[in-house]
C-alpha cells in the first residue's frame, strides 16, 4: 500500500493508520493527511468527486491521484453533526441536483466505460428518460443478479419494472447525483461543513439521493429537507415515492449481501406499487 501511495503522490508515507480493510488515513513526508483507498473504482470515483467539485455546491475531498486500484484524497476532520450544518447541507445539495446533467446516466467526464456503486458494478448507459432508463438501466440488472430472491418475490419488483410510466411521479431534468448517498458517505467535518464522499456520481432523479437519506437514516434528516426544500421544492408525492426510488440501492445490498435485505427490497417494491 504504501509503495503504491509514494508512486501516486510522489511523497514517500511516514505513518499509516488503518480504517478498514480497504481504507487507510496515511501521513505524507510532507506532513499532508491523505486518506488512501483500495478499489476497483478508483478511476470512476475520482471522476465523480471532480464532477462534484466542479459544481461549488457541497465540499468533496481533493483528489491527490489515482491509479486502476488504488485512490488517493485529502483527510478531512471529523467533526459533530449539527442542525446549522445539516440545513446548510440541504440547500447545497439542492444546488448540486441543480447543476444538472445532459441525461439520465450520464457518466462524470473522464469516468471509465462503467462505473461502480459500492462494490457492485453500475453501468452509464444514458437515457433521456427517467422511468425507462431507471426500470432498464437501474432495477433490472440487479434483479437479474439477486440470486437470494425466490422467483415470487422476483415478479413483484417485476410488476414495478412493468407500471414504472405511472410510478414516476412529474417528469424532472436530470441531476447530477452524488449516487450513494447513504449516511456513511455524509462526513460532518471538524470546520462545521458536511463534505460527501464514496460517490458513485451520475446522472439521475433528484429524490434518488433523497430516498437514499432516509434508507438507513441520516443525522438531522429534517433540517436537511428543511433546507433542500426551501433551496428547491419538491414535486408533490415525492414521500410516496421514497420506496419506488430506494428499490435500487436495496437491490443492490440483496446483490451483494443476499437474503438479509431480501424483505426489505421486496416491502419497497409493494410500497411503490401502492402509489
């Protein structure tokens, strides 16, 4: 690890701290904190964090290099979440969502051919429709792969795929998504600011990111509404639509992690058809 960090940044490590099995926080001769990462999606999320950069909307960590496997970003602090932070944090993600994309799946510039949410691949086919594009390009191909799910519960979310036109709620423009906005990836930072991190940046819906909020909860979730909203208001029976647009991440834990989210993709799938 440190052989490819030194190679990377051109700065040899003094210390190594590890976070995880995959993440480790390094010191730099010269004294700099980066954060280095090991992945097969170190190219497509150095793009994304650059993607979300060039918005000025949310901080992002910079990005000090990368290779096929390794990324390499700046350290930011830690700090306490906060509900000042948390509505300010509101009103830049609207911003980001704002700064748009030319469609639906549509890829960062520079990114690779496809990219990768968490450990699972993603792909950037583009669409210039939302519930085809989310149907084909973002519930179908994890369905395809959920080995864990009986075949009943597998027509359920089917049913979803097949009624997604009336499922979708006012047609919106696309925006650009942080992706994988689950709390994990909200990092309230010692200078008061949230910054996000782990992307898995692309073109999408709006409440996309939203739903992925309230999935496994998120500090101060109401003051971050409460500043999105006032930043940018929200279609009616966007709350409704919650589960239709958290079906894809769950999709994506059933791929990974299997039966242990089957239920709860399922439930999602018969809440969305409830609408």
């Amino acid at each position: 690890m440190t052989g490819a960090v030194a190679e990377i940044t051109g700065l040899e490590p003094v210390s190594v701290h590890g976070l995880s099995t995959s993440v480790w926080e390094v010191e730099l001769a010269d004294g700099d904190l980066v954060v280095a990462k090991l992945t097969d999606g170190a190219a497509a999320e150095a793009a994304g964090l650059a993607w979300l950069a060039e918005s000025g909307t949310v901080p992002v960590p910079g990005v000090r290099g990368h290779d096929d496997r390794w990324l390499v970003i700046e350290q930011i602090e830690p700090g306490n979440a906060s509900p000042a932070a948390a509505e300010r944090f509101g009103r830049q993600l609207a911003a980001l969502h704002a700064s748009g994309a030319d469609a639906f799946g549509e890829a960062p510039p520079g990114a690779p051919p496809s990219g990768w949410i968490g450990l699972a691949a993603m792909d950037y086919a583009s669409e210039p429709s939302w519930p085809r594009w989310y149907a084909e390009h973002r519930i179908a191909p994890y369905l395809s792969r959920a080995t864990a799910l009986t075949g009943a519960e597998k027509a359920v979310i089917e049913q979803v795929c097949e009624r997604i036109e009336e499922l979708s709620g006012p047609e919106e423009p696309p925006a650009r998504l942080h992706g994988d906005l689950w709390s994990g990836n909200v990092h309230w930072a010692a200078d008061g600011r949230v910054w996000l991190i782990d992307p898995a940046a692309h073109g999408g819906h709006r409440e996309t990111d939203l739903a992925m909020l309230h999935l496994f909860g998120c500090s101060h979730l109401d003051q971050v509404l409460l500043g999105y909203r006032a930043e940018s208001p929200l279609a009616d029976g966007w709350q409704r639509r919650i589960p239709l647009h958290q079906l894809f991440p769950l999709l994506v834990h059933v791929e990974l992690f299997g039966r242990s989210y089957a239920h709860q993709a399922v439930t999602a799938a018969r809440q969305a058809l409830e609408l």
